[in-house]
C-alpha cells in the first residue's frame, strides 16, 4: 500500500527546488527605463516639495497667536506631506494589487502581459501563488499607509 502523505510531501518539496532548468524572462530596456524615470520624478517632487515645506515652516509666525500657527502647520502637513505621499501610495498600491490578480489569473509569474524591468525567474504554482498574495498585501499595505497619515494628522492637529 503506497503512503500518500510521503508522496504528497515528495512532490511538494520537487516543486520547491531550484533546479538548473529554470526559465527566465529577461528585462526589457523600455520599461527599465520607464521605472528609473518614475522614481527620479518622484525622488524630485519629493526635494521639491522638502524645500519648498521648509520656507514655508520658517515663515510660520510663532511670536502670535498659537492656534493660528497649529493652523498654519497643519496646512502644510497636509499639501506637503499627506496628499503627495497619498498620490504615490495609491498608484504603487493599485499597480501592486493589479499584479497580484494578473498572477493569480495566469497562475505564471510574472504574467504573460507584464514585462519586466530585469532578468526575472518564472515562478508557477505555489511559488506564484505566493508572489500574488505577497502583491496582494504590500497592496493593502499602502493604502493603510495613507489611512495611518490622515490619523496621524487628526491626532496632532485636533486641538485646532
């Protein structure tokens, strides 16, 4: 009588191997080039948006009434800090959890329609199945990210 239970456990432990008969997708100069764009745009709203909150910090009058300079930093707070970091977070979290279906639905990753920036491995079965639930939730993540902010926001500057 055969023991099903070794067989399944040998089976799952032959898909888990990294074997010399990997498959690779390799990078696509287009969209490396897409990705390093985006992120210096970013990296430069960002020390944009750094230097351009500090003028406004040091501007702020502190010699009169405090409520109305609580007021004044809360407005930079949010302009500075809050709508673009909410921005950022939204297109990465909706791109994250695009990807983890597109996974899900081919079961291959990454999916036949998404190219990719770098020499990647091909992951199927549990391995994808993984990836798209990783996807999934860092998806999730940025978007409590953002909720984490307006609380944050709320709890500093309720006095106001």
């Amino acid at each position: 009588m055969l023991d099903t239970r070794n067989i399944e456990i040998d089976m799952i432990r032959t898909m888990l191997k990294d074997d010399n008969n990997s498959q690779y997708i390799e990078g696509s100069p287009g969209v490396r080039i897409v990705l390093f764009s985006f992120l210096g745009f970013c990296g430069l709203i960002g020390i944009l948006l750094k230097i351009i909150a500090e003028k406004k910090i040091e501007q702020i009058n502190t010699a009169g009434n405090a409520t109305e300079a609580l007021a004044q930093l809360n407005d930079i707070f949010l302009k500075f800090l809050i709508v673009p970091l909410s921005v950022f977070c939204t297109v990465q979290g909706l791109y994250l959890i695009w990807l983890g279906v597109q996974t899900m639905r081919a079961g291959v990753y990454p999916p036949p329609s998404v190219k990719m920036p770098f020499r990647t491995k091909v992951q199927t079965g549990i391995k994808a199945n993984i990836s798209a639930i990783t996807f999934l939730f860092a998806g999730v993540c940025n978007f409590v990210i953002i909720a984490v902010l307006l609380m944050m926001r709320h709890g500093i500057f309720k006095h106001i």
